[in-house]
C-alpha cells in the first residue's frame, strides 16, 4: 500500500512489509503498533509483537506514480527485520532501483543486518538510507554500521530523542539528522534541554 504521508519530511510512504517487533526503548510507543491495534480485523494480538508479512503485490506501486516523490520505505516496518526473506530485501532494492524518479527513504533498527546483507544488493543512487538512534547507546552501537554501508545519503532518525545525544565527529559522515520527541496519547515528553 503506499500513501500521500502526513509525515513532514516525506511525500509518500511504501509497505512491501509491514510488522515488527520491538528490539530497543525507541519501540515502547511505537506508532506503527498502535496504528496496527487501531485498524486489526479480528484475531489475536501481542503488544509488542506483530505478524511480519510481505506484500509482493505492492513492489510495483513506485512505479505507477509518474510525479517524483520522497517515499518513507516500510514507515509500518523494518525491511532488516530478521523474518524478512533476504530474495525479498532484494526485491524491494531492485524496485527502487527501477525507478529513479523517485528518492527512497529507508530506515531501520536492524543495520546489523543490512551490513551484512550490503554485497549482495544492488544500492540504487535514489536511496537514502537512515538509522533510528533515540540515545547515545544506540547512536554508539548504530551509526558506526550505517557508516560502513555503501548508501550515497546516509542519515538519522533520533525519533523519539530519548536522552541527550552527542555527534561529536559524526556529522561529516551524514547528510540528514531528523530529530522529534514521540507522538500519541501514551507520548513520554522530551526533555527539550
């Protein structure tokens, strides 16, 4: 499914997978879960755990938008998520790969794979590819990793900001830093100093 996106820094938003799980504090209030809790159709459900499925049917979907747009890759998921098949991260590549019209904006929790995965996928030139880091623990362990990825445009999300974060001789390795507290209505304010 892709989507015109309220998200202020970009236009269009892509699920070729969709679910997750949660695997640091940044996931506690994870929109994508209550978003997903909201719109279920019966079943069960785990806090914490959603059903990871592949959506093969909407590789495609950039393709049929003729207008360039900056699409957020997998805004309900994590393409590096362990129960996504590596064929399929292929996929999802070469569909970016194919339309490069479009700048594709793609965001994980799970660079350690992506590091891994880096040789076999082909890393299109419209790709800009981000880490979330809510504090310097995660900014330690994450950034490192996303520096040793073959992206063009490297960037972060520190969304939620979570505690104080230092950048200190980081800054000259990204093109983009988004910063934000979380959203909803069990939202844990920042502390803005």
């Amino acid at each position: 499914m892709g989507a015109v996106s309220a998200i202020e820094w970009t236009d269009a938003t892509w699920n070729p997978v969709t679910g997750c799980t949660k695997i640091s504090p940044g996931c506690a209030h994870c929109y994508a879960e209550a978003i997903t809790l909201r719109f279920r159709r019966g079943g069960s459900y785990l806090p914490g755990l959603t059903t990871v499925r592949l959506h093969s049917d909407r590789l495609f979907l950039p393709a049929s938008w003729k207008q360039p747009r900056r699409i957020f890759v997998n805004s309900m998921s994590d393409l590096f998520h362990e129960e996504v098949p590596t064929p399929f991260i292929e996929d999802v590549f070469d569909a970016m790969q194919s339309t490069p019209r479009h700048v594709f904006q793609l965001l994980t929790k799970r660079p350690e794979r992506a590091v891994t995965l880096a040789q076999s996928l082909r890393w299109p030139k419209n790709l800009w590819f981000g880490v979330s880091v809510e504090n310097q623990l995660w900014a330690d362990r994450r950034i490192p990793l996303l520096e040793a990825l073959p992206a063009r445009t490297r960037f972060l999300s520190c969304e939620p900001l979570r505690g104080p974060l230092d950048l200190s001789g980081r800054l000259a390795q990204l093109q983009w830093v988004i910063v934000g507290g979380e959203s909803g209505h069990r939202h844990r304010p920042p502390k803005v100093d």
